[in-house]
C-alpha cells in the first residue's frame, strides 16, 4: 500500500470515502512519498450524494468525456477529456481539455492554452472554449 517505500503511485477506486480514511491515506502517502489516487466514481445516481462530502485529499478533479476529434480514419477519433480542478490547497481552480497521446506519446492540451504564455494569463486558467 501507500506505505511501502518502493512504490511511486497507488491508485484505488472506491466508492464511498470518509474524512477519516482519506485523512489516513493521506498521511502515508506524506510519509512514503507516494502519490495516492483514489477514483471516486458512481454506477447509480444516489452513490453521486457523497462526492460533495469533504476529504483530506489535497487536490480533487472531475474528469469528463468529450467527444472525440476526428482523424483521417473515417470512424476513429482522438479521445478528449475535461479536467476539472475542484478543489487545490491554497491554489485556484482550473479548468483543462486534453487529447489522448498522439504518436510520440504526448497528450495534448487545447490549443488556446498550450500557445499561450503566462503573461498573457489573467486570472484562472481556462482552456475549455
């Protein structure tokens, strides 16, 4: 688990987690160096009640489907997703639209914010158009 000192990541789904769970993985993951990824997702609508609860996780993303960009193959297109950063430890939320990796194993971010430099930002990042 989180604090066995060899590993670089843990990643769990879970269904429900409470202030006090999430506040014991978040302490090994602080004392092992590990990053904890716990996948809060849901198959029926009142499962959905307990992501509004608090957790000691330090950062908390929503991640969503977009539709895909097509490709020059008729019926295939790259896999887009919105990430959401909810909720950041004395940072700002964001917002971020990414594409699955191209042929060098990149993933993509939307043009708007991968051109832009940090100058020109004002206020949170947004990349959703």
């Amino acid at each position: 688990g989180l604090r066995h000192g060899g590993l670089g990541a843990v990643v769990a789904e879970l269904a429900r987690l409470s202030m006090t769970a999430s506040r014991r993985l978040q302490l090994a993951a602080e004392t092992s160096g590990a990053i904890g990824i716990a996948i809060r997702r849901w198959r029926r609508q009142t499962e959905a009640t307990d992501f509004g609860q608090p957790t000691a996780a330090v950062t908390r993303w929503r991640v969503t489907a977009l539709p895909s960009r097509p490709l020059p193959v008729p019926g295939i297109g790259r896999a887009r997703w919105q990430l959401e950063l909810i909720r950041v430890r004395a940072g700002e939320s964001a917002d971020f639209e990414v594409e699955a990796c191209d042929d060098k194993g990149r993933l993509a971010l939307f043009s708007d914010l991968a051109d832009r430099s940090p100058a020109t930002r004002n206020g949170p990042v947004r990349a959703i158009g």
